[in-house]
C-alpha cells in the first residue's frame, strides 16, 4: 500500500463547449506535470464501448499524487484556482458541472465513518 491520493475530477461541459474545454483542460497539463509528487495528471474525454455502460461526465482527469500534502498544494496553485474560478463558478465559464474526488488504496479505512 502506499500514501498515494488518487483524483477523478470529470467535467461536463455546457452545451457545444466540449472541445473548447478539453482544450483549456490539457493547457494545464505540463505544468502541473513538473509539480513535486504529481505522478499522473492525464485529461481524458469519454468513449463508446458495450464493455463500459456506467455514467459519466464527458471530460475527466486521472491524478496520481504522491501524497496528500502534494494533491492540496496541488489545489493551491494560482492556475488550478483561476480555472475553477473562470470556469467551474463564474457563470461564464465552460464548465456546466463537475466533480473532484480523491480516493485511496489504503484498506484500512473501510470501517471508519464517513459521513
């Protein structure tokens, strides 16, 4: 097992703006990927295949960080703040929804509470 923090933060985009948006979310890509402890950081869109029927939203990055002090300097950073900010919150952005989770493959918080 590792301290490793693993992030899915997919986006759906507003209408007509998914290739725009894939656009601004690859452009933070070399950055991010020279940040200590980023191990992957990997912006993907959403594919057909009869093997894979679950739901998603059409944008989504796969994170891998070294730890969890790396993922939140990570948040920290003045261009993943003005990303959010020009695209997530302000009404004018790209994005219509999104979602950020971290996980972890360390098994012994299964019994810990989490709500």
């Amino acid at each position: 097992m590792s301290s490793r923090v693993y992030c899915i933060a997919s986006f759906k985009p507003k209408p007509g703006k998914e290739r725009e948006l894939f656009r601004v979310l690859q452009a933070l890509e070399a950055d991010t990927l020279r940040e200590d402890g980023c191990i992957q950081y990997r912006v993907t869109r959403h594919i057909d295949s009869p093997f894979a029927g679950g739901n998603s939203f059409p944008l989504v990055f796969n994170e891998i960080w070294a730890d969890m002090a790396s993922f939140e300097a990570h948040c920290q950073r003045s261009g993943i703040q003005a990303f959010f900010e020009a695209h997530c919150v302000s009404t004018e952005g790209l994005v219509a929804e999104h979602n950020v989770c971290i996980y972890s493959d360390e098994p012994e918080d299964f019994d810990a509470p989490r709500f």
